[in-house]
C-alpha cells in the first residue's frame, strides 16, 4: 500500500506491524453546526481507510476529534440563548447521529478536546519551561522560530509565512507565532486553570489529543487540504517541540474539497448542504458512491446531475442478480478475479477509491449480460461482499452474499 507523502514529494509504502494497533486520527466537525456535504470527503475516506486497513487484518485505534472549544461555538450559545455546554451537548448528539445515518464504522472513537485538557496544560507548561511559548495578555503564545522542520508539509516559505498573520499581536515575538492557550474574558465560557481563564487553542487542541491517546506518535492523520496550513504545521511543529521528533505521524491524507460555484463549501460562506436535506432525496450509498468517484485529493463541484449518476450507478449494483449457467464459465470468473484484484491494487495505489469503483461498475456490467457456473456464483458473491465491506456501500444489500 503507497500513500503519497507532502513532506517528501513521493510515494512511501505502508508498512506496520500486524500485532501492533495502527493508529489514525481524523480531523472531524467542530461542535456548533450540524454535519453538512462539505464534510463528507473527510469522513467517507476516513471510513474506507478504516474498512480497508481493517479488511487487510490490522487492528485499528481510529479517533474522530470533535471541535469543543472555539470561538464559534461562544457566537452559538449566543445566538441560542444557551450556554456552551448546551450547544456542544446539542450538536456532539446530532454529529452521532448523522454518523450512524452515514454507517460509519463502529471502530471509530468520537474524542472531544476537552477531554484531554490535562495534557494541553502539562505540554503548554514544558513549552514555557524550555523558552519555545510564552505570555502576552491575550494567551500563550508558541514561538515558531525554534523549528527547523516548518514549511515542510505546507510548501511555503518562511517568507511567505510572514505574510500571512493568522493571529495579528504587534507584541507577539514572531509574526508567525500561534496561541496555544487563550485567554478570555467572556465569562460565559472557560477553563480555570494555572494559566488562567480561558481555553486550549486550536491547534494545541489537536496534539493534546494525539498525546494522550497515542503517545505523541501514529501511522494516519486525516483532514481536508486546506488544513494542511496552519493547522497541520502547527500540530507537527508542536510534536517537534515536545517530542523531539519530525514528523510525528507517518502518513497524511489531505482530501480535495467540495465546492459550490467555485468556492469551498463551508458555514461561514453560507453555501452548505446540510446532510438531512441531502438524505431527502439520497442515501448514504448514494453519497458514498459520489464521493468516492473522485480521487480523494481532488476537489469536488457540487452538481445534482453527479448524485443522480451516483444514484444510477448503486442501482446498477443492487439490483444485480446472479444468473445461473449449465455450462463452465471459465473465462468469465476469470474476469471476475481480473475485476477484484483491479479494485484492491488500485486501493493499494494511494487509496485510488475512484478507479477501484470503476472496477466495480465495469464487473456489474459484466455479471448483467453474462450467466455463471455455480463457482462463478460464489466468487461473484464473495467479490460483491467484499467491495462492500471495504467501501460501505450496500451494506444490507451484501452481507448476507
């Protein structure tokens, strides 16, 4: 299995220990909206990651991360006349439930950043401690002129960086230093701790997570591309910092995203399609199917006329039946196994979920116009169920095959 690595250009073979957990944290939906279109490139592929590496026999420590400390959800509580703790209550339950709607894999572990405060202060205060964060009336700031690694992943210079002020403070020591810990003063939501009134920072938020679960080091980071600066950056700068190790994890999967009329769809653009309008019409299949005929780092215009074909196309696939032949039909479970190992190598091939389903269509087409021998039979059957459990789809269509 090749996945291709940002870092360095190039692909790299997975290779991990079957007795040992592989470990694979995704970027999930921050917790004040619910779960719309733009965020099902990261969740579907997490889900085929998990049911393909689950599928080849490893054991898995998948962590979904839900946002629980943000400036949006203050805005929300505002918004409606409820505290925080109400709305991430609230919009945690809806995330589960679009996820079952979705058939995620049960392997999943829904974390919120919260739960992993503990180890955000005891990281910030090591940082303090060995000079690499500091204070300023705002939060605690993380100095980035200490890295040798940034721009690694992102591709931009220091110069570039420089530029771009994500966090404008004229007192801030370098212009491309971030908060690890933010101070507050809406008394309607914070964290009393040593430093304070406040909350973890974003991209602290993250690592925080990844220490206390993993250790500080794992095998799958997965969130959409236009994640990979700051936040990703940041959150390899941090495991730098405080583990002494670049990078901390072995893979990145950036996905492309969708748009809608060119732009990224997304809150606070105003452009999303909420999942429970788009579950009207289509079902998870549906989506999955659209989804996945792209390559996962591609972005994705949203057009109505592609979930129709994405409904076409599942159709094609259920409504196959087997048809029995009298006679040996060598040549055509030949090509039944041809379709099989297509579907897998490609999946082998940086996780070319696009072509693997072509796979499965063109093997669909096949089986419509074409009897088998009751071996036949059964490796379609098998074949069918396989492609099944490892992309989600058809799941009640094929267990049973």
């Amino acid at each position: 299995m090749k996945i291709y690595s940002r870092i360095k250009d190039s692909y790299e073979n997975f290779i991990h220990n079957l007795n040992e957990p592989v470990k694979i944290f995704v970027c999930g939906p921050t917790l004040y909206d619910k779960v719309h279109l733009g965020h099902l490139k990261v969740i579907f592929f997490s889900d085929l990651i998990v049911r393909y590496l689950k599928f080849k026999g490893y054991k898995l420590e998948p962590i979904l991360n839900l946002t629980d400390m943000d400036f949006k959800i203050i805005e929300k509580a505002k918004e409606e006349n409820s505290s925080v703790l109400e709305v991430v209550n609230k919009y945690y339950e809806e995330v589960k439930e679009s996820f079952k709607k979705l058939k995620l894999s049960s392997d999943f572990i829904l974390v919120r950043p919260s739960e992993a405060i503990d180890k955000a202060i005891e990281i910030t205060r090591e940082l303090i401690e060995k000079r690499q964060a500091y204070f300023l009336e705002d939060g605690i700031f993380c100095d980035s002129s200490f890295s040798k690694n940034i721009g690694l992943l992102s591709k931009i210079t220091k110069e570039e960086m420089r530029e771009m002020i994500l966090e404008p403070n004229i007192k801030k020591r370098n212009p491309t230093d971030f908060r690890i810990w933010i101070k507050i003063k809406d008394e309607s939501f914070f964290y009393d701790t040593i430093f304070g009134k406040g909350f973890v920072g974003w991209h602290m938020q993250d690592y925080s997570v990844i220490e206390k679960y993993f250790n500080g080091t794992y095998d799958f980071h997965l969130g959409a591309k236009d994640l990979i600066y700051p936040h990703h950056e940041f959150i390899l700068l941090l495991g730098e910092y405080y583990r002494g190790i670049y990078p901390i994890v072995k893979h990145f999967i950036h996905t492309g995203v969708i748009t809608k009329n060119g732009e990224k769809m997304s809150k606070s653009l105003g452009n999303v399609i909420y999942l429970d309008k788009l579950l009207a019409n289509y079902d998870s299949d549906d989506l999955r199917i659209y989804i996945f005929s792209k390559k996962y780092s591609e972005d994705v215009e949203f057009k109505v006329e592609d979930l129709e074909e994405a409904k076409r196309i599942k159709e094609l696939i259920k409504n196959l039946n087997f048809k029995k032949s009298n006679m040996r039909t060598d040549k055509i479970n030949k090509e039944i196994l041809n379709y099989y190992n297509d579907f897998i190598s490609n999946l082998d091939n940086d996780i070319s979920i696009n072509e693997s389903l072509k796979a499965w269509i063109n093997l669909s087409y096949l089986l419509r116009d074409h009897e088998l021998d009751e071996e036949g039979i059964i490796l379609a059957k098998n074949t069918y169920k396989t492609f099944s459990q490892i992309t989600g789809i058809l799941l009640d269509r094929f267990s049973e095959e």
